[in-house]
C-alpha cells in the first residue's frame, strides 16, 4: 500500500492520512483505478503548492477537499465527453408507458381535490412526505397514510388491482 505513493508524499505526509485519502477517494470514484488515479493528481497537485512556496499547516483537511473538488471536476469532465445517443429509436415499450401515464393523469383528475394535490405534489414535484408534514404541521405517518389512501383511490378509480 505504502509502495504506490511516492517517497516524496510518503515523507509529507503520514500513512495513517494517506490511507484516509485513499479511502475517501475509492468512496468518491466508480473504480479502484479511478481512486488511485484521483490520489496521485492530489498529491502532486499538494507538492507543487507546497514546492510554490504556500504554507499548508494541516494537510489532511486540504488533501480532502481537493481531492473532493477533483472527483466532482472528473464527473462533470466525464458527463460532457459522454458520447449521446442521438439515433435511439423509440421503442413499443416507450409508447405502452406513455400511454399507461396519459391514462394514469387521466383517472388523477377524478379523485377528490385533497388526494389529487398531496399525489401532485409527491410524484411530480418531487416532495418529499417529511417535507409535507413540516409544511403541513401534521405528523409523518398522517401524511403517509394520506398518501396510502390516495393511491388507493386512484388504483380504484383507474380499475387496477392492488397487489397486496
């Protein structure tokens, strides 16, 4: 383990702290190779500070955040040279789903007010059942039970089986 980091780094910095680094770095990226990779970037980049003169009295938290910033850099680097699938033919399965979602949004209109709202909220906005007791000054498990019954309704009204 100790044998992959330069000597240079080895004399920075303490074994304990590289394999933190190291640890973080394989929580940070996809692959093994990817993590080592990650490491050896920060710790030349942490040298070449260090070699410009900049005074980096704790090492370890500045190690962490670069290494942090460099994973998010790598990821978005990745995402843009991502090669899109622009020739990607719609599939059966494609229109089956939007039209099992047209009906779906169809029967939402025919439930009461109360459930088509808390459903609205939940599925296409993206809310979270905590978000809407807070927001609501209500318990959880009344909003979850809330939600239950809602759903239940819609199944009923859409005449589809519950699977419990």
């Amino acid at each position: 383990m100790a044998g992959e980091f330069p000597a240079v780094i080895l004399r920075a910095m303490d074994m304990h702290d590289l394999s933190r680094l190291r640890a973080r770095a394989r929580r940070l990226t996809r692959s093994p190779q990817d993590a080592e990779d990650l490491c050896h970037e920060v710790c030349l980049a942490f040298l070449e500070r260090k070699a410009l003169g900049a005074r980096i009295a704790r090492p370890l938290p500045y190690m962490m955040t670069a290494l942090r910033h460099a994973a998010v850099a790598r990821s978005r680097r990745l995402a843009r040279e991502a090669p899109l699938d622009d020739g990607a033919e719609p599939q059966v399965g494609d229109a089956a789903l939007a039209c099992l979602c047209s009906e779906v949004l169809a029967h939402l209109d025919h439930l009461p007010a109360p459930d088509r709202a808390l459903l609205r909220r939940v599925a296409f906005e993206g809310v979270t059942p905590s978000e809407l007791a807070e927001e609501m000054d209500v318990p959880v498990g009344t909003i979850m039970s809330r939600l239950a019954r809602a759903r239940a309704r819609l199944r009923e009204v859409a005449g589809i089986a519950s699977v419990f």
